[in-house]
C-alpha cells in the first residue's frame, strides 16, 4: 500500500534543508578540529570559519560585524543580556523568547494589526531620558505582518537610540533593515536548525565577558552548521512572485467559505498568513489537517504546544474566542499550487463538517 505524501505548510516554524546546505555541512565535518585551537588543525579550521564569514557577510550585504550563535534564541538573549542601555523597549508582538529575556521592559503600542507606528514610538521615546534599545521584529512569525521597520530605525536613531530586530522570517526574503542588531536564524531559509547570527553595526554596543567570537559568545563554533548556513543563504531566492500568488489565492478562498483573515488589510510578507475557521477550535482543525496529511499550526512552533491564547492575537485586540480559532499556514520553495488547492479542499471540509455537526 503506497503511503500518502504529507503536504508541509509549516515553512515558519522550520524549513527542509537544501542540497547545498547539506554537502556544505558534510563538507565542514571534514574539518571537525576546534577553529580556537592554537594547532594547524584547529587554525584550518579557524580559516574556514572567517572564510564562511565573510561569505555570510557578503550574502546579506552586511558591513558590521557577525556573531555566530546556536540559533535565534541564543542571538536574542546576547542583544538582550549583553547590551550596554539599561533602558529597553519591546513591542508586545515579539517571539516569546524575547519577551523571556526582556522581562523589564517597556511595552511598545501597537496598532489593531500588530504594527508599531512610527509617530507613536516617537512619542514614546520622548520620555527616555537615555539612550535605549528598541526590540522590534520586521515580520510577525503568527500573522506574517511587516513592520515599517526602516521608518521605525529612524525614529530611534534620532531619538539617540539603538533597533534590535528579529529578522528571522526576513532573511533571504527581503533587504535588511538599518538596525544596529540583528537577528538570523539558518533553519527558517534552508539551512541547518541549531545555528544562527547576531549582526552587529557596532560592538561596542555589547558587553564582551570572554569566550569565542571576540568574547561576546561562549562555545566551540559549529563550522559544519555555519557553513551550511552560509550556503542556504547564498542560493537563489526566486520564489516570492510565486508565494505571493498562492497566499493570494489561499486568502481569497478562505473568505468565500467563510474565513477570516487575520491583519488582511496590513502589509504581510507573501510566505506567512493566520485564519479564523468560525466556531471551529484550533487544535480540533491541527488534528483533522494532520490526520489528513497537512502539516500547519497554531501560534508559533515555540508556543503551540500550549493552550494559552496567542499573545500576539492578544496584543492586536483579537477576541480571545476567535484567537483560539485561528491557525497558521506558511509557504516555502517547495509549494505549489496543488499543495495549496488540496488545503483549501480539506479547509471546506472541516468547516463544512463543523457545521452540520
């Protein structure tokens, strides 16, 4: 009996690995000395490391500097813990694990979309009598709503202050922002999960307390990882017009069965959307789609396993009755319109069943 293919629609919470992350990671375990070690082993190894930085730089166009770390998480928590301004600033829209690490912030507002307006921040920033830094994602993880995030570093940069931003669900989809650190995570555009980056304009920005990574990072580098981050990032990126069409047609179907889609009129990335099925409960419709065969979510990966309300919804004035409602779908390289057309089918379906229920 031939096994169904699932279809996989969870490209937020991780994406396959490319073929090329893949033999430049096979590539890095040849090398498996420490790149710290004073020996010629561990100098090739460091050689290949600042070789794989450079790369890394040249790939996103970037001037600063790079910390390699074991993932988003880890980059977060060093421009949280590490950085020189007391005064921090957080949008109430952030991945979970920048609220973890920034308990004592301040709560930036947001819009009914989930948006920090630039005037609004302004205003905030007034009453900051030093300078702060600013923690701003440049596309919500649950909702795929982007910021205006070169609008926002403006703002802060003339208020004397400095941008963290989470570019996780950016990177390899849109430009930088003009941020002073930011945030990769290699897993969420093809590369291997475990290893990401902290780009930083300026180091002294940070406190360095010793280690790897000119003492701003403690632990042995990955290079096999590194390497393999390094060459997802570099491969072609060319699907977006095709992205922005399917999530096009997946949003317009969902309305004509009776769908919501969340933050439909805010400016979305192409690869991410949230949707309220009316009356039909979030884990009821992650069970029916993952015994068919889909693999979406509720929320985020790190989140989902939880049945608390989405704190992103939240922060956006949603319901919490419709909030429980919603899930999530993301696209990736390897979708196509079948993968979609299939969903939408199994979406009416679940609505269709709820009803005569």
């Amino acid at each position: 009996m031939t096994e169904t293919k699932r279809i996989y629609l969870d490209y937020a919470a991780t994406a396959p690995m490319l073929d090329v992350a893949k033999k430049a990671c096979a590539e890095g375990y040849e090398h498996w000395a420490n790149p710290s070690s004073p020996h010629a082993d561990g100098r090739a190894a460091q050689s290949m490391l600042e070789k794989a930085r450079q790369r890394f730089k040249a790939a996103l166009d970037w001037n600063g500097d790079v910390i390699f770390t074991s993932g988003a998480s880890e980059a977060i928590q060093i421009a949280l813990t590490k950085s020189k301004p007391v005064v921090q600033y957080v949008s109430p829209v952030e991945h979970d694990v920048v609220l973890r690490f920034a308990p004592d912030a301040k709560t930036i507002p947001v819009n009914k979309y989930g948006m920090v307006e630039p005037a609004k921040l302004n205003h905030l920033l007034k009453s900051s009598e030093e300078p702060a830094l600013i923690a701003i994602q440049s596309v919500n993880n649950e909702t795929g709503v982007m910021q205006d995030i070169n609008a926002l570093a403006k703002v802060v940069r003339d208020r004397g202050s400095y941008l963290l931003a989470d570019c996780s669900q950016s990177i390899g989809k849109m430009p930088l922002p003009d941020a002073d650190l930011i945030v990769v995570a290699a897993h969420k555009f093809g590369g291997p999960p475990g290893v990401g980056a902290l780009l930083v304009k300026d180091l002294r920005l940070l406190h360095a307390d010793g280690g790897q990574e000119q003492g701003y990072r403690s632990g042995t580098q990955n290079l096999p990882y590194i390497m393999g981050m390094t060459a997802a990032l570099e491969a072609p990126a060319n699907w977006a017009g095709r992205a922005a069409e399917l999530r096009q047609h997946l949003d317009d179907a969902i309305k004509k069965e009776g769908g919501i889609v969340i933050a439909e009129k805010a400016p979305r990335i192409a690869t991410i959307a949230s949707y309220h099925m009316p009356s039909v409960a979030a884990n009821t419709q992650l069970i029916k789609f993952d015994m068919a065969g889909f693999s979406v979510s509720a929320g985020s990966a790190c989140s989902s396993g939880t049945l608390k309300t989405s704190h992103v919804l939240e922060a956006m004035g949603i319901d919490p009755k419709i909030a429980q409602e919603v899930i999530r779908v993301s696209i990736g390289r390897d979708t196509t319109r079948n993968h979609i057309y299939a969903f939408i089918d199994k979406w009416k379906s679940i609505f269709a069943e709820s009803r005569n229920s």
